[in-house]
C-alpha cells in the first residue's frame, strides 16, 4: 500500500512538473540528500519546480500524501540543516530544490530587492553592481554560491560590520497550521492578489509597480546592529541564532516555513576602499585594538577578519584551486564548477574504486592547482612565517582615515606586530584568500583520510566582552584534533573553530567537553548558521519552529527536536 502511494504521488508530481524535474533514483538523488559538510539521508523524491506556482503546488501534493517537506537551495549550510539526517523520520521525505527560483527584483530603483527563494549572494550582487549599490554579504567563504533565501532563513551573519546579520521582516512564505491547511501568507509589503495563484502569478511575471510602494513599518535590514556591535562591555554576545530580536517569519525560521521571497534593503557602494594587513605573535594586540575601533571610531570599517595560522596555511594548501578559479573565472563560475565536480564524481563513482578513487574531483582539482605558480603575495608569506595572529581590515571612505591613523599611532614600529597598506591587487588577493578559506577543513578531511575521524565545525559567538578568545579551548581538548582551523569575524566576536577530530576519538564526547568550556565563558552557539542536526535549539528557539510549524512537517528532526509528527 505504501509503495502504491508512493507511486501515486510521484506520477501526480510528473503530471505537475515534468520527467525532467522529478528525481528518484538513489545517485541522482544522493547530492540532494548529502550535506558539504555534515548530513545524509533518504528522500523519496527530489522535486526541482521552475516557478513559484510549482513550488507551492508541489507543496499542496506533499501536503496531501502526508510528506515531510526539506526545502533546499545551494545546500552550502555548515550543519546540515538542508538536507536528511538519517532515516528514522515517521514519514517519507521530499526535497524540494528552489534553484531555478533565482529571479531578483529591483524596487525603489534598487534601493531594496525582492529575491526570490533560489536567487545567489552573487547573482545580487552581480545585478546591484551597475546601480552602485551592494547586498547584506558579499563573502562566501565555506557557502560560496549560498542563496540570499537561506541566509535569512539560518540567520547567517556575514562579515560586514555596518550591516549586521540577514535580516527581514519582508517575506513571502507558506506554512502548515495546525488543522493540516496550507496557507500562503503575503508579507512583502507589496499588492500581489489574494488567491496563491493570483499572488504567486503576478510576483513570478514583476506585474506590479516596482517604483511606487506603500510605507510600511517593517524593517528590511537589521539597524540596531552596529549600536549593539560597540557595546564591548557586554557580556552577551553581539549576534547568535536564538537571539530572540531576530526570529520573526522566515528570519531565523530554518526551513520550518517554505520561503517564496523576501524583501531586504541593499547598501551603497563605498566610493574608495582600502585594505590593512595586520599580523602579531601577542593575541592581546588584536583584543585591544578591536576595543580601540569599536569604542573611538566615527565610521567602522567594513570587515576586521582575524584568521590564525591554521586557516592562512589552510587556505593555502587545500583552497587554492577555489582561490585560482575564482581569480581567472570569477566567483560566478563556482556554482558551475561545483556542478562539473557532482557530474563527474557520479559517472566515477560506477568505476572500480581502483580505478577512481573516492573524491576523485577534489583530489584532481588539488594536485592541479599545486602544480600552478605560487598565488599570494609575497608581504603576506613573509607575514605567514612571522606571525601566528592575521587580522585583515578592509576600509571605506571616512574608515579609511581613521585606520591609517589608529595604524600608525599603535602598530607601527612595534615588537611582535606590523602592518602594511596593501595595493589593490594585495587587498584582493588577502580578501579571496580569506573568501576561500572555509573549505579548507573537508578538503583536508579528504586528503587524510588515514588518520582523520570526524568534522567537528564549531560557529561560536564569544560575549563582547570576552578578552580570553584565545585560550578558552585547553590543549586538553586541542590535542586530541588531527588539525585545527581557527578564524573570525572579530570585531563582531563570532569564530569558526572548524576541527577534524583524529581517528579514534569519539567526536560527540569530545563536542559535549567543548560546549561545556563554552557555556562557562558565556558563549552562545551557532552563532551565524543555523543549528541545523549538529547543535540542539535552545528554549526559545525551539518554541519558535514549533509555532511556525505546529504539525512538525518542514525540515523535522532540526535543532535535534523531534522528528515525529506534532513532535511527539
């Protein structure tokens, strides 16, 4: 009986759709199912709509069939919140892939965008560069090709100081009620009709005055967020995925909503820009410095990026063909390059192992790029051997000045630091190096494969206050990594400790020791992805899946809650 359902549902899903974008098979299907990082599972079917009305006719037949629904763009997420985990769901599972809903619209000029569920960071960016304008984020690093969708929905915060983390109050969604209706609910602050139909049709075609909008009291960005960044007395952090000010809707919602479209504000472009290069053996150097921006400084830079020495030769060693693709071909081309590596490791992986081994792409791609010239600048070599402690600061316009002078007055000529001004072509090539670095520890995973157990990615929002951001983890704790990689987005105070445990060790041990270190420092985790199956939702924000999605039918099983119906 079952298997007849299944059946009845697929063919219903064919008659909607198409053949062609219904996926079935186990290997077709395995990408979808399989996270970057972490997260595997099964899926009954992979639905791939090319419209928004798909999208929400897909929604009613899984509705119907009684269907556990997984909504996925890039699946770039660190924890694996956009895919299955595991296969002890009480329901068949659908995945419903948005990426040909990549449509961006242009309102007020361009002034805010309505993006649609499957549109990119870059491809926004790409569309407001002509208006002089930019997006929330314009750094990848481990979500290169990540969807504008997503990072409101996982609270992703980015590392652009002044604008804070994703965030709307502007969308466009459907939920489940607890009655087992669907309703698609209208919240973009624009007139779209009042049936799904009618809204969903006239949003798809931009049949609407883009110009004249009516006021409304909602925001499109987060504008508290550079008040509460300088706050470095505090001992809460600045930005964490349960923050309570952020959860509304489709922000912070985690796929427990199927989100159509969101309307966010976008930013103007810095007319003048400049890149700071900092590098020291004392960690105190950057904590103090960090207090002397956020505390004195007029106009913030954009970005103070911190990356140990872990994640410089990390990046160096296992991101440099990213690094050379994206220089040569730009970050456009990733998304496809990413598609080709699927493509081939799915023909190879139908070859004897002896022929082709496991991550045949990645492997490949690595050896390539190592035969290449060597891609970084030689001030940031010399800076490598000489120091443990990088800091890249990118500034704007009025930034600009008062960095030069912060710089000179307490870096310049001292023990254990320096800095230098780079070109443009230097700045590029620390901020791509930087962009790139995220995938450093999977590949590393791949490559050492004897002697590495499991990715234990930790996304940690350390108090403003925190001065000890360096010595909270014991070499206790280090020693039992086969490599670590440490970065930050350190003005905000919110790290990537991304480690790959030695073969061996019981990663969940391990991890519980870990979260107990930083539940006394007082931190507060994830801090910018959502908590997807490796971190467990705190209070409140379980209680917020549960009252977006009271029959537990979206992306069941997240924050490790129930994935039973109605959480039982």
């Amino acid at each position: 009986m079952r298997q007849d359902r299944l059946q009845e549902l697929e063919n219903s899903l064919v008659a909607l759709v198409g053949q062609q974008q219904i996926l079935t098979d186990r290997e077709q299907t395995k990408p979808y199912r399989t996270g970057i990082r972490v997260g595997h599972g099964m899926a009954c079917a992979v639905v791939l709509p090319k419209n928004l009305l798909q999208l929400w006719q897909t929604l009613e037949l899984c509705v119907k069939f009684d269907k556990i629904i997984i909504i996925q763009a890039a699946n770039t997420g660190l924890t694996g919140g956009s895919t299955p985990d595991g296969n002890d769901y009480d329901r068949d599972v659908v995945i419903i892939n948005t990426l040909n809903l990549n449509k961006v619209i242009l309102l007020k000029g361009g002034d805010q965008i309505v993006a649609f569920a499957g549109s990119s960071l870059y491809q926004l960016e790409e569309t407001l560069a002509p208006l002089g304008r930019g997006p929330h984020s314009v750094i990848g690093s481990s979500c290169i090709g990540a969807s504008v969708v997503g990072g409101i929905c996982n609270n992703s915060g980015g590392n652009l100081v002044n604008r804070g983390p994703a965030y709307t109050e502007y969308s466009l969604f459907a939920r489940l009620n607890q009655d087992g209706t669907l309703e698609l609910v209208n919240h973009l602050g624009i007139e779209l009709g009042t049936c799904p139909e009618n809204i969903l049709t006239t949003l798809q075609q931009a049949n609407f005055n883009t110009n004249e909008l009516a006021d409304c009291d909602r925001l499109a960005s987060d504008h508290d967020y550079q008040k509460r960044v300088r706050e470095i007395t505090s001992p809460i952090p600045a930005r964490f995925n349960a923050d309570q000010r952020r959860l509304r809707e489709a922000s912070g919602c985690a796929g427990k909503l199927a989100v159509f479209a969101v309307r966010l504000d976008t930013f103007p472009k810095p007319k003048q820009e400049k890149v700071f290069y900092l590098g020291t053996n004392n960690p105190q150097h950057l904590t103090e410095l960090r207090k002397q921006i956020l505390k004195d400084f007029t106009n913030l830079p954009d970005m103070g990026e911190y990356l140990h020495r872990s994640y410089f030769d990390g990046a160096d060693l296992y991101c440099k063909d990213a690094y050379l693709a994206i220089k040569y071909f730009g970050t456009g081309f990733i998304p496809k390059l990413f598609g080709i590596k699927r493509n081939v490791d799915r023909v190879v992986s139908q070859w004897p192992s002896s022929l082709f081994p496991d991550h045949f792409s990645d492997k490949s791609l690595h050896c390539i790029a190592r035969l290449a010239p060597d891609h970084l600048p030689s001030k940031m070599r010399h800076y490598r051997n000489q120091y443990e402690h990088h800091m890249i600061i990118l500034a704007s316009d009025k930034s600009i000045q008062e960095t030069q002078e912060l710089l000179q007055k307490s870096w310049k000529d001292k023990d254990e630091r320096a800095y230098f001004e780079c070109s443009e072509s230097e700045g590029k090539a620390a901020l791509l190096h930087r962009y790139v670095a995220g995938n450093a520890p999977a590949r590393y995973q791949i490559l050492n494969k004897d002697n590495s157990g499991e990715l234990l990615p930790l996304d940690v929002a350390l108090p403003r206050n925190c001065e000890t951001w360096h010595a909270i983890l014991p070499d206790e704790i280090l020693s039992q990594m086969a490599e670590s990689f440490q970065m930050a987005h350190f003005l905000c105070m919110v790290f990537h400790w991304d480690f790959v445990v030695k073969k061996g060790i019981d990663a969940d041990k391990l991890k519980k020791q870990i979260l107990d270190l930083l539940d006394q420092s007082g931190a507060k985790y994830p801090a910018e992805h959502n908590v997807g199956h490796l971190y467990k939702a705190e209070t409140d924000l379980s209680n917020f899946y549960k009252k977006i999605d009271p029959t537990n039918s979206f992306n069941p099983g997240i924050g490790k809650m129930s994935k039973l119906k109605n959480y039982q």
